[in-house]
C-alpha cells in the first residue's frame, strides 16, 4: 500500500518536533558544572590543613660578654671580627623560637671608643652584628656597665643596633630624654607585647654621666611605664632586670621584694641577669590575682670567666598559651663555654696566660666530654654540673632539663 505523498511529509515533521524536543530535554536536564567554591571546598577538605599555632615560644639567654679572649678569638686577618664560629651551632635553636632574648653586656661602640674587655667593657660593632645573626631579637643593652665610656658610646651602640633587621624590641640604653621614658612594643601570633629593661645598680668606677643615658630602676619610673603599656593594649609584659649579687647562685632579699613587687603591678615575666651565674626561678601571684614568672639570674651565654658555674649555664625556655597569654610551661636547655689553655697558665693567670686561651666554642651540654673539661683546667665534671644545675633551678619549681632535638621537636609542633 503506497503512502500518501502528503502524509510523509507530516509524517516527517513530526519526527523533527519530536527529535527537536529530545534534544530540548537532554539540554535543560544536562549535568550542571560544579561551582568553583564547591570544587574548591571539596579538594580542601581532602587536604590536611595545618593547624593554627596556639603557643608562642620565648628563649631567653643570659649575658653575651665581649671579653678579651672572646675578642682575640673573633679577630680576622683583615682587622675585622667575626663570632659567629664560637657560637654558630645556636642558630638553629634560637631561630626556632618567636621571641629570643638576649643581654648585651656592653657597650657595642667599635674601634673609635677602644676595644676592650674587663673591667671596662666596649666591643667592636660585629658583636652586636653578631648577636643579631645567631638568633637575638629582643635585647636588653642596660646594664652596670653602659658608661664605661661615655654618652657618645652609647649613642653609638644604640645606632648599631638600630641597623640591624629581625629585631623586636631593644631597650636599656638611649640617646635622649624622650627614648628613656620609651616603652617598646611588638606583636607576636597576634599577641602585643611590652618589653621593659632596667638596671638597679651602676658601677662606681663607671657612673651615671646624664639622666638618660640608662635605664636605672625605680618603682616611680617602673609603675609609669608598666600603666602606659597596660593603657596601651600590651597583652602581656616582660621586664629585664640588672639585679643579683655577683657570682651567687643565692636569690637576695632586693630580688626578692622587687620580683613581688614586679608581679603586683602585673609584670607577667621577668628576666634577670648580673650574678653571672644560673639562679632558680618562681613563679609569683600578684596582687590581683596574676601569675609571674621570674628567671632571677640567666647566667652567662658566651665569655671566657673562670668559675665553672659561669661557664655552664643555659637556655630558658618560656611557652605562653596565644589565647589566655598565661605561661604554660618552662624548660632549661644547659650549654657549656669552652676554651683550652695549660696547667701551669690556669695556675699562673696572669694577663698573657689569660689571653692564650683558645679554642673557643659553645656547645649543648650533652656534647660535652670530660677531655674538653680537662683541657680547660676545670675541676668538675658534666654529671657535677648537670645535678647544679637542676638542684638550682628545682628551688621553688620542677623545670626539666631539655635537649636541643627535643626543643626543635616542640616548637615544630606548636
């Protein structure tokens, strides 16, 4: 039977509408492309993110002394200095932490004031370079000795170090009236910080020459400064004190009433130096409740005294929680000055036996053997200095004794 010529032709309309509509269909119900967010939020949530820091780590070292022997050991051929050699193997630990106090002994003046050590201190500009490079970025410069020259010397210490990058917070010494009555602030994981330094005493042999040129404490200049940083938004504040009795490992009753009296007007942590040698640390209650904590004497960090106590010290360690800016824990990581020189010179210790002393380096006390503590003429031993040095700090507080690898391991994961 033939179809209808007219007939196909519907016919064939027909299955264009109907193929026409299909494609319709197909269109309207295609698979819609994913939004960017989406993509996005799916890829990320198979991606481990790295978790928010919720510690800032504080490292804080004792005093940084430019004695002769440390000078002649940092000399080039060229005139110039370098102490990094003596003090390299600390730069990972110091870069490792957020905040990484350190004490300027002295003056940082260079060659135009004279190079010198003990008993009147100023060292050339590589020293502070230095302190800059191994890690240092929040400096006390205040101390007994900031005229041992004069304001000219100090006024050039201030400008090397204000050369210099990385720095938080330097504080002591100053070149006028208006920076004295400074407070100097820095952030840290978003937490602001007050740093103060003061010294309580000046050498008779080196006084004051102005008003201004150091920070002397007092309890009127003290209160001032720490109302204007509270004022001020400092979430917490840090304040380094020059106090102790020289070589005694004995807190005295000045520390104690000014530690108390720190606390009171809220100082959250005090760092203390001057006695050269390691003193315990406590944490205060304040008047209104708070919590300080207090180092009363760091010990030295490099130089080249006699006294074993002066030469095994060590790091404190400071973890402060980001959110509640209270400290959450404590550690000491001991280190150890060494140098060589013969029996009969550490017998004899006149001024050239004290100079040929050599071989200067700083090392981690779990580096340290018994043939380097021979060959520095020490009568001690690292076990001796290890049991001082946690009977010392176990005063008022447990604080345990850490190595380099384990501090590295914390910080990384904090």
């Amino acid at each position: 039977m033939r179809i209808p010529k007219k007939t196909l032709v519907w016919l064939l309309v027909l299955i264009v509408v109907a193929g026409g509509g299909y494609g319709v269909y197909r269109w309207l119900h295609r698979a819609k492309p994913v939004a960017n967010d989406a993509v996005t939020q799916q890829s990320s949530s198979s991606v481990t993110t790295k978790p928010q820091p919720t510690t800032i780590h504080l490292l804080a070292a004792g005093d940084f002394l430019a004695h002769d022997t440390v000078n002649e050991a940092a000399k080039q051929p060229d005139g110039s200095y370098d102490y990094m050699p003596i003090m390299d193997q600390f730069t990972s630990i110091f870069h490792a932490s957020d905040i990484r106090f350190c004490n300027d002994a002295q003056l940082n003046g260079g060659a135009k004031f004279g190079i010198s050590g003990y008993p009147t201190f100023n060292s050339p500009t590589e020293f502070a370079v230095d302190m800059e490079k191994v890690g240092c970025n929040m400096v006390n410069t205040g101390t007994n000795h900031s005229f041992d020259r004069n304001q000219a010397a100090i006024n050039a210490t201030q400008d090397v170090w204000d050369g210099l990058p990385n720095m938080l917070a330097v504080a002591g010494q100053n070149r006028n009236q208006a920076e004295h009555d400074t407070v100097h602030y820095f952030t840290v994981k978003g937490v602001k910080f007050a740093f103060l330094a003061y010294t309580t005493y000046i050498n008779t042999d080196a006084p004051l020459q102005d008003t201004y040129g150091v920070n002397v404490f007092s309890k009127s200049f003290a209160s001032t400064q720490i109302k204007e940083a509270k004022a001020h938004g400092a979430q917490m504040i840090i304040a380094s004190m020059r106090w102790g009795t020289e070589y005694s490992e004995t807190v005295n009753a000045e520390q104690k009433q000014l530690a108390q009296w720190l606390a009171d007007q809220g100082v959250d942590i005090v760092l203390g130096h001057g006695p050269h040698v390691l003193q315990t640390v406590q944490q205060l209650t304040g008047t209104n409740g708070n919590k300080t904590t207090v180092w009363y004497s760091l010990g030295d960090f490099i130089g080249t005294q006699l006294p074993p106590d002066t030469l095994f010290n060590g790091l404190a360690t400071i973890d402060i929680d980001i959110k509640t800016h209270h400290v959450t824990h404590l550690g000491f990581l001991p280190i150890y000055m060494h140098y060589e020189w013969t029996a009969a010179q550490a017998k004899r210790q006149n001024n050239a036996d004290l100079l040929a002393r050599h071989n200067l380096k700083m090392y981690f006390l779990d580096q340290t053997t018994q043939a380097m503590i021979d060959s520095q003429q020490l009568q001690t031993t690292v076990a001796a200095q290890r049991q001082r040095i946690q009977h010392t700090l176990d005063t008022y507080i447990n604080v345990p004794l850490i190595t380099k690898q384990q501090y590295l391991s914390d910080t990384a994961n904090t």
